[in-house]
C-alpha cells in the first residue's frame, strides 16, 4: 500500500495501459482521479477502484486546462491518454497532425503545467510519467504524426525534468513496445506486419497494460528517488536490435 493516502491524476484511464495503471494504483491505496473522454469507461473503472472521474476530450486545449485545474490538488501526475493514425507519409493531413499532436502532446503539457504550477505554488515535491512509445526512436512506416508526436513528448519530459526537478518535481518518460491494448489492435493488426516487430523482441511476447503499469508506479515512488529525465524503453530488449 506504498499509494495510501496519495492522489494521483491518470489519464486515458478508460482503457489499456491508463486503465491498468488506475486499476494498479487503487489496489495499491491511492485515489485515483481518472480523466478520459468516454464517459462509459470511467462509469465501470469508478464502480471497480472508486476513482473520481472528469470526462473531457484532450484534443480542445480549452477543456482540457479546465479539467486539469478540476483535477488538482494531487500528488501525482501519469500522462497516459494517446491516440494514433494510420497514414504514408506522403498522406498525412495537416488535420490528422495537429490532432495527434494535441492529445498526444499538448495535453500532456498543459496538464503538467497545472499540476506542477499547484506544487511548486505550496513548496512541494511530485513525480509525472509520461507514456510515451519506441515509436519515438524508430520510424515506423505510416506512423508519421504519432512517432513525431510521441518524439516531442520525449523532448518535453527532458525539458520538464531540467526545469521541474529543481523544485523536487522528477519527471519521467516511458517508452513501451507493443502493448496489447485496443488502440495497438489497430495499428498491429496485420499479422505479417506484428510478426516482424515481435521477431526484434527478444523476450518473444508483446507487453500486456499491466507490464507497464507496474513501471509507472516504480518511476512515481519515491523508490525512485534519483530517476529523473529519462526516456525509458519498456519493451522486452527491443531498442538492441
């Protein structure tokens, strides 16, 4: 019960790896504020862990700063909501860009923003995680604007890191393989296409939402006390092949 009496703020909670997280912090005695766009799935996470719940959708940079102010005070932050598209390069649409980049990167600023501006306002420490992917480190064929997406977010944690860490504020990127959540269903759906990834991963599964779980909940405790800044694969030895 390491999260007893802490609050924690998650988003994309209705689903996968932020689901899985809620579900983990719970267990493990904190009170979860889940924040997601689809009412139904905070319904039955609230009826399963009795999480406070705030639908929005993270795309509207507008409602999404509202619902981070609604969120805080918390202890902690997990920047966990994604969303992707399947696209060449060469037909990627300025819309469908600036829509990834909105949940997948500027939601997860301003919610940090909010969070960390309540912190240091009452002089006290913090962690956030930002879950991010490997598809910030290789170009995935006809993921353009979520590899680009999830890059910007690895650039933004370090900046975070330098500039937040000096008010005892750590933040942290991970950055999974494959995780079996409906969101990777679409992209990896092709077995040829999934067989190949799987085949540079040497433990020879992809992850499930709780393998992940576990590293966010690591990377907010105090146990890692001096994690500060990193981009952190979790993905079974991908990245050395």
């Amino acid at each position: 019960m390491e999260f007893q009496g802490k609050s924690v703020v998650v988003t994309g909670a209705g689903k996968g790896i932020g689901r899985a997280t809620a579900k983990l912090l719970a267990e493990r005695g904190a009170q979860v504020v889940a924040v997601t766009r689809t009412k139904e799935d905070l319904d039955s996470l609230e009826s399963e862990t009795g999480c406070r719940s705030i639908v929005v959708d993270l795309a509207d940079a507008v409602a999404t700063r509202e619902a981070a102010r609604a969120a805080i005070p918390a202890d902690y932050l997990v920047n966990c909501a994604g969303t992707t598209a399947l696209d060449p390069f060469l037909d990627v649409s300025s819309e469908t860009f600036d829509l990834i980049y909105a949940v997948n990167t500027r939601a997860p600023m301003i919610l940090a923003q909010e969070y960390a501006r309540d912190r240091v306002r009452r002089g006290l420490p913090g962690a956030i995680v930002n879950v991010s992917s490997v598809s910030s480190f290789i170009g995935f064929t006809d993921h353009a604007a979520y590899c680009a997406s999830k890059g910007a977010l690895d650039a933004l944690t370090r900046v975070m890191a330098n500039e937040l860490g000096r008010y005892g504020i750590r933040v942290n990127a991970i950055n999974p393989t494959v995780t079996l959540t409906p969101m990777a269903a679409k992209a990896w759906s092709d077995a040829d296409k999934s067989a190949r990834m799987l085949s540079r991963i040497p433990v020879g599964r992809f992850a499930d939402p709780e393998d992940v779980a576990e590293v966010i909940l690591y990377l907010l405790s105090d146990r890692a006390s001096m994690l500060n800044g990193l981009a952190m694969p979790v993905d079974g030895g991908f990245m050395i092949n």
